[in-house]
C-alpha cells in the first residue's frame, strides 16, 4: 500500500472524466513527482485497462485511477416532460434524446473486476462508498483506497468502511459534487471550514478552487496532507479537454461558475453557458439518466466548437488555469506555495 501523502509533491491531479485526463497528463503530474489519477467514469473496463497500460508504459511510478460507485436507479422519477423541455434544444443541433437507460451501472462491478486484476497502486471513489468487500478487495490487492467526501457524515462512513484516506471536496470544486446520495444538495461550507470539521483519522486530501499557490498552502495548513486539483490542469498540454472548454476557462466574457445538475443529473460546477441558463433549477435529480440524455447535445455543441451546450466543468479559480506541460504546472505551484508554508 502506498502512502498517498508520501510524495515529493503533494499535489494530486484529480481524475477528470470524459477525456481530459490522459495517460499523458497522468505521467507528466506523476514524474513531476505529484500523484496523477485516471477517470474510469464512463469508461468500459477495456478502455480503462488500455489507459492503465499506457502510464505504466510510460513510468513505473505509482498512480490512482478513479470510479464512479453506481446507486439504485431512480425509475419513480417520469422524464419525459424532461425530455420535452430538451426536445428543441436537440432539434437545434440536429440530434435526437435516446430512450433511457435504466440498467446503467457505469459498468462498475466489470471496472472493479479489472483495477482487481491490474492492481492499480490507488483507488479513489465518487459518489458514494463502495460495499466494504470491494474496499477489502482492493485493500487485499494493495491498492490504497481514497473515498471523496463533502460532508462529515459521509467522512466517517467511508472511515467506517475501511478506506484508507479520504478526498475532502469542497464547494468550489469544479465537476461533480461527490455527495453520496444524488438527491442530496451538496453543502456550501467552505473547503477549509470543511477541513477543520472533518477530522477522520486518516489522511485528507484536499480538494476544489485550488489553483493558486496560496489556496494550496492554506489547505495544507488546514490540515490536509495533499491537494488535489483539476482545474488547474484543464488546459495543459497534456489535458484531452476539448479546445472549446479550454479556451473558456480564459475567456474574460465567462467570469461565472455554478453548481448545476443541468448537465448530467448530478451537481457539478460549470462556467455558465446557454444551456446552464436554460437547464438549471429544471432538471430531474436522476443520475446517470440525465446524462445519456443530454450527451448527443453536448457531443453535437463538441464537434461544432460550440461551448455553449458544453458541460465547461470548472472550478471556482478556473480563471488562473494556465497553458503549458502540466509538470511546469505541478512544479511553479508547489515552489510558491512551500515559501508561504
Ligand atoms: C473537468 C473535470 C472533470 C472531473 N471529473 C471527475 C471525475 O471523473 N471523478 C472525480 O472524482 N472527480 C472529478 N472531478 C472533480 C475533481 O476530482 C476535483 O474535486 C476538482 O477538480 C477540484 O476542484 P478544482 O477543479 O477547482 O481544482 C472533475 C473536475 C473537473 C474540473
């Protein structure tokens, strides 16, 4: 098992699903001597196991990969008039709403099957704690196990299960909010407010806003072991973003994020767009069904450049994300924020 906070730098790329974290990205914040993680949400567990062989190509360092813990389906909630509301929007962008679908686990038990077999050095979960067999398992492979919190509750229920660390997420975290239940509306207590609550008895992680070396080192003297950052590593080299999300995060015209369950169901932090405008406050809680539903919009905004039907996850310090390879990221931050400490 690895010591998550026991790393030259103790800053952690967080995983950031639906293409921006590379295997590259993961390598590059990984020999910058920072921890990197990949996003298995969404994936096929054969996908995930092709990312998992790249990084190891590429460095024999340790690294996390990172999964979403599925919940019973929400099939009381009717989405049609849902469906209705989005219809124009998708008949704007030429595309159609598929029907949803209700068995949706994000593969997870697949997933689980393979990180067992690979024996990934570190585990992190979102949304939620995984039975306390799956922790055992993994614990029993030598994987690390991090559950991500945003409450004290859910700290100690995850301390609970067995997980070795925890991953406190505050609220200007961009991306999803990992509250355990999806109809829970995620708290507004600041990161370091939250920092200083939860006092679990393993190693925290910090994570959300990060993105200037002070907010790093008032996280680490907050308590937290390590930082975890993900909008700070958007629009590095090394990110698979799409260039439209990338260049919004610098636009001066799109100063505003906001926590919105517009795009998948779930809240989530993104700069506001068109669609956020539209959406937010009227979507269903119904995660991932909200998602499937709204991805043929998001891939046509996508391949058209058009950001505003894009989900521009981001943090609340997004307007510092810089350009450049992510290990001149890891290593300007860390310098800065060693001389505040
Ligand atoms: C583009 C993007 C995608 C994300 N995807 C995931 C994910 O797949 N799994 C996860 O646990 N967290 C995800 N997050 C949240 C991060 O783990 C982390 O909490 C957040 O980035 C911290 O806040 P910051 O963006 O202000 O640094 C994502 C964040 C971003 C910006």
């Amino acid at each position: 098992m690895i010591d998550v906070s026991g790393r030259a730098i103790p800053i952690v790329q967080a995983p950031m699903a639906g293409g921006v974290s590379t295997p590259a990205l993961v390598q590059a914040v990984t020999s910058a001597g920072g921890l990197g993680f990949l996003a298995g949400g969404y994936l096929r567990a054969d996908a995930l196991r092709e990312q998992i062989r790249a990084v190891r190509q590429a460095t024999d360092q340790p690294f996390g990969v990172n999964l979403f813990v599925p919940e019973p389906p929400r099939r009381e909630v009717d989405l049609r008039p849902y469906c209705e509301r989005l219809r124009p929007v998708a008949e704007r962008y030429g595309v159609t709403i598929p029907e949803p679908d209700w068995q949706d686990d994000d593969f997870f038990a697949e997933k689980v099957e393979m990180l067992l077999a690979e024996r990934v050095p570190v585990v992190s979960f979102t949304f939620g704690i995984p039975d306390a067999g799956v922790i055992e398992a993994f614990r029993a492979a030598g994987s690390t196990v991090i559950v991500t919190v945003t409450t004290a509750d859910e700290a100690r229920n995850a301390v609970t299960a067995g997980a070795d660390a925890l991953c406190v997420q505050g609220p200007e975290a961009g991306g999803h909010r990992s509250t355990h239940r999806m109809t829970d509306e995620p708290g507004r207590a600041p990161l370091v407010e939250l920092l200083r609550r939860i006092r679990p008895g393993v190693p925290v992680i910090a994570a959300g806003g990060m993105a200037t070396p002070d907010a790093i080192a008032a996280a680490l003297a907050a308590g937290a072991s390590a930082v975890q950052l993900g909008t700070a590593f958007v629009r590095s080299d090394e990110s698979g973003a799409k260039q439209a999300h990338k260049d919004a995060l610098a636009d001066p015209g799109r100063p505003d994020t906001v926590v919105t369950r517009a795009f998948t169901g779930r809240p989530a932090r993104a700069i506001r767009t068109s669609f956020v405008e539209q959406f937010d406050g009227a979507t269903p809680a119904v995660h991932p069904q909200v998602h499937q539903l709204t991805a043929p919009i998001r891939a046509a905004a996508a391949a058209a450049g058009d950001p505003e039907g894009l989900a521009l996850w981001a943090g609340t310090g997004h307007r510092t994300a810089r350009t450049g390879p992510a290990a001149e990221i890891v290593a300007e931050l860390w310098t800065q924020a060693e001389r505040l400490r």
